[in-house]
C-alpha cells in the first residue's frame, strides 16, 4: 500500500490553475524528488497534502486518512520553504515546545539536535544562529514521533555541501525504517544521486514521474562525442567523421544512443590520426528541460 496518494487533485487560485489534474503516489521507504520552475506548483500541493489549503478536485490520502485530520497529522512531517522560529528561544527551548505540542517527551530535544549537527548550538538563543543553522531546527523539528511521511519543501536550501550530505544521510536512514519522503528541490545534481524518482511539475501539470533512468531513456536525447585529434590530423578527422571543428585539435560529434558505438568504431578506425575521445550524455539539467517544455495544452 502507498503512504501517500493524490489522484487527479486540481486547486485555482483566482481563476489560475496551481495544479491541474495532477496523480503521484509515494511507497513506504521511497524517496520522491519533486522538480519544478518557480511558481510550478510545488508548495501548493505539499500544503494540500498536509490539509493546510483545500483542493478544488481530486483525492488524498495519507495512509488511509484524509489531509489534515488527526490521523494524517500524527503520520505526517513538515518542513516548510520558509522556517521560522521565535528568535529568543534556544534551539533546545523550541524543539521542547513542538514536542510538547505532539505529545511526546520534551526531553527528546537534544538528542534531535543531535542528530542535525547541532547539539554544541542547542543552548543559544536562534536569533543568533545562520540560515542553514534554523534550516537544521527545521529538519530537527520534522524528525520528531518518527513519522510515515515526511514532506520536504526546498530542504536543502542554505545548507553547505557537507551539510547537504549529512541530511541525505538522514533521509536514508528514515527511509530504510519505511518513511515515504517527498522533497522539493531546485538542486538537480544532488537529487539525481539521492532519491529513487522524479516527478516534474510545470505550470501545474505533472509532466514527468519516473526513475532517471527511465526519464533519460524516454527523453532519447543526443549524445556528444569529443574526439581529439592529433594536431597535423583535425581537418582531416573532422572531414571523415563529418564533424564540426573547435579550437586547434577538437571535432565534436552529435548522436544518438543506439548509433554510439558504430560512430565510435568509426573514431577507432581512424587509429593514430585520433588521441583521445569523450563520451558526453545528456546532462540532468537537458533531461529536465526536455520535460519542462512539454506542458499539455
Ligand atoms: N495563496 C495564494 N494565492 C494566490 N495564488 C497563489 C497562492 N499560493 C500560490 N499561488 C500561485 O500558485 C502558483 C504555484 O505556486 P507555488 O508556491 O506552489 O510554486 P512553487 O513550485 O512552490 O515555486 P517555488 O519554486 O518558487 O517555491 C503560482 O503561480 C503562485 O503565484
Ligand atoms: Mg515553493
């Protein structure tokens, strides 16, 4: 059974579609990446997921329960795009008070500042802490009475790389002990590595849901070959291979996936007169492009 469910949920805003018609499901253990350009839709279907705003259309469940009763707020962590906290609280002081608020032991909240990298920090006041500092009391926030779904907005903005690390760290952790997770981000590397799908939302729609994997090979976009020629040879390999020359030496070649290797047994034919060569596949960023533009009417 999927921890999360949304089927055909569309919200307007003052006659402007947020989402349109948009179906995701996230399993028990799965880590979802949502992907979008500013004002896609993101925030607004992680709200109606947690029952902050209400859908037009379309169902929701977590686990079994409805957005915002009882039994999907127990079940369900949230980390907002934007964290605030009281800025005269210490960090341990705020997280006593979420625990207290979800009626578990305020004396939890050290060790979950633990956990984030910030247990030296915990005693001073917020007010003083930098941005991926209040981001880690977010996140402490969000690992409180071990939840079945944790909701992510832009997790990793303000984080160092190390940081960064240490979080995704984290998330396999929950995810291992069976927690959905969906996260927004606009950080395309780091999702690439780190979670099992991708969704892509654009202008509302969901346009892509999938595996990179699968979204690479749906997209079958071209792949460039870089060959190097040996300095006397390049308009000669540029003309039998019918490439394009660059500065000096380099010929740059455009293909398809399933004609990589017949033009890299051309590249070999031509034995000395070549140097070197470099296989280039399409980048996250022109796969995520490709899916981006392609937005129903
Ligand atoms: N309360 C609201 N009232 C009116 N329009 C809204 C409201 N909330 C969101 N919108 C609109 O809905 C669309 C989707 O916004 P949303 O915040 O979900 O985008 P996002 O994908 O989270 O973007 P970002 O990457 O910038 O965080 C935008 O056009 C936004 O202006
Ligand atoms: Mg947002």
């Amino acid at each position: 059974m999927q921890t999360l469910t949304l089927s055909q949920v569309t919200k307007t805003f003052e006659g402007n579609a947020a989402l349109s018609s948009v179906s995701l499901a996230v399993a028990p253990g799965e880590r979802v990446a949502l992907l979008g350009h500013n004002g896609a839709g993101k925030s607004t279907l992680m709200k109606i997921v947690l029952g902050l705003i209400p859908a037009d259309r379309g169902e929701i469940h977590i686990v079994e329960a409805r957005p915002g009763s009882h039994a999907a707020r127990a079940a369900t962590a949230y980390l907002p795009e934007n964290v605030a906290f009281h800025p005269a609280l210490t960090g341990v002081e705020q997280l006593r008070c979420y625990l207290r608020l979800r009626g578990e032991d305020p004396a939890d909240a050290e060790g979950l500042l633990d956990r984030v990298g910030l247990g030296e920090a915990g005693r001073r006041r917020i007010g003083t802490y930098s941005k991926g500092m209040r981001q880690r009391v977010g996140l402490a926030q969000a690992l409180i009475g071990r939840p079945r779904l944790l909701v992510l907005d832009e997790p990793t903005s303000g984080l160092d790389p190390v940081s960064r690390r240490e979080f995704y760290a984290l998330l396999d952790e929950l995810a291992q002990t069976g927690a959905a997770i969906l996260l927004s981000s606009h950080a395309l590397t780091e999702v690439e590595a780190r979670t099992d799908r991708i969704a892509i939302l654009s202008r509302g729609h969901l346009v892509a849901d999938d595996t990179l994997t699968n979204l690479r090979r749906v997209a079958a976009l071209p792949i460039h070959l870089q060959v190097s020629a040996r300095p006397d040879a390049a308009d000669e390999v540029a003309r039998r291979l019918a490439g394009e020359r660059h500065n000096g030496t380099r010929v740059d070649l455009v293909c398809d996936h399933d004609q990589k290797l017949a033009r890299l047994g051309q590249i070999a034919e031509l034995g000395t007169l070549v140097e070197d060569v470099h296989v280039i596949p399409p980048s996250l960023e022109d796969i995520y492009a490709h899916f981006s533009g392609r937005v129903p009417s």
